[in-house]
C-alpha cells in the first residue's frame, strides 16, 4: 500500500513569515544595542572642525578610543593581513571592530588613514557590511546603530570592541522561536484570520566594560546645514 504526503505552501504566510524574520532579528539588533549604549565606558569626539560642542569623527578620537582599550588588554578581533603583489591593495592591521552608522559612512571615508575593503589583500574575510578599516580599527557599517535625535545636531554612538567583550546567547530555535497557526486559529470560526507571532529570549552582558567602548560624534555636514 502506497502512501502520498501532501505538503502545500502558503504563499502569503511564507512572505509574511520572511518579513517578520527581519523585523525579529532587527528587535534583536536594538536591544542588544541599547545594552551597550547604556553600560559602556565613553568619550566624545572633541577634535573635530564642525563647530559643535560634540563635533564630527577623527583620526585622533579614534585613536583615544584605541588606546583606551589597549591599555585594559584588549585582544585584537581579526588578524594582521600582509601585503600582496596585487595592485592598489594595502595591508590590514590586526585590529579591534567597531559598529558606526551608515549615515556617517562619508565621515570615516574621508578620514586621513581610511583603507576601503576593496584595497584589503585578501576579500575572503570581508564582512558585507564592512567599510574598510582605519589602522587598529576595523568599521562596520548598521543603520540600527545608536543615534540620538533629541539633539541638534544628532549625536551617534560607535561601540568599539575587543575580543571577549560581552557575552550573549546563541540564536537557535530555543532562543527566537516564530509560531504559525493556521487560518481559524483562536476564535475564527469564519476561518478569517491566521497568526505568526514570534518570541525571543535575548540575555546578553558585558563580560569587561573596559574592552568596550563607546565613541560619540555627529556628522561633518552637519555644521555646513546648519549655516
């Protein structure tokens, strides 16, 4: 005796289902961020040119920030990367990450040191969303990152971090779950409503403060709308 299973997919809940992913990963994203935000050590960029009492990101506070968490021993995240033979590639230093929003990626480009992923030696450790690096720093870019609009101009906060800075869970199905019922779910005897809720359970916590590190700033551009 042969036995079919049937399996049918609704398309409308798959869509559904994919845009509430994004939107449990983005839940994610924050709350870990406003953790850091709330617990790191800080500095505000001061050496800067746009006027504000908080000015726009540069070599020299990045370099602050550097040394803050060198001389706590932090470790370094990613490897020395040598040069190569290739054209136009630079080597990378072994470096710490830091997390900046995308609205100041023409800030860190236009800095002194900046080196653009597309110069690094070696791609396969490249991360999609990484802009290059400056020096001992590494830059991702979020546009979940910190920002604080209740100012003017805005203030943004780039988390710097060292190896073994702060722990978390992993995401797995115990720790994001997203439960599907089908349509009559509840009290639907009309078969008119379906629901996809989803849950997470999202414990994190700085191991060392001193190995993360929050350097506020705001936009170059900002002083020039301004006037």
């Amino acid at each position: 005796m042969a036995e079919v299973t049937e399996v049918r997919q609704d398309q409308t809940a798959n869509e559904v289902a994919d845009m509430l992913a994004q939107n449990m990963a983005s839940t994610y994203d924050k709350i870990v961020r406003n953790m850091l935000v709330a617990t790191s050590a800080q500095i505000d960029c001061l050496n800067g040119v746009n006027g504000n009492a908080i000015t726009e990101v540069t070599t020299t506070d990045l370099e602050l920030a550097v040394d803050f968490v060198t001389e706590n021993n932090g470790k370094k995240l990613s490897p020395n990367q040598e040069g190569t033979n290739a054209f136009g590639t630079a080597p990378v230093w072994a470096a710490y990450w830091m997390i900046m929003s995308t609205d100041l990626r023409t800030d860190f480009k236009n800095l002194a040191n900046f080196n653009a992923t597309a110069d690094y030696p070696r791609q396969q450790s490249v991360l999609e969303s990484e802009l290059g690096s400056c020096d001992e720093v590494r830059l991702v870019m979020t546009s979940e990152a910190f920002k604080d609009a209740s100012v003017a101009p805005a203030v943004y906060s780039n988390m710097l971090f060292a190896a073994n800075a702060y722990g978390r869970i992993m995401i797995d199905d115990q720790s994001m779950e997203m439960i599907i019922k089908p349509l009559g779910a509840g009290q639907d005897p009309l078969n008119q409503r379906q629901t996809e809720p989803h849950g997470l359970y999202k414990p994190s916590l700085i191991d060392l403060d001193t190995l993360t590190f929050e350097d506020e700033g705001n936009r170059a551009e900002d002083y020039a709308l301004a006037a």
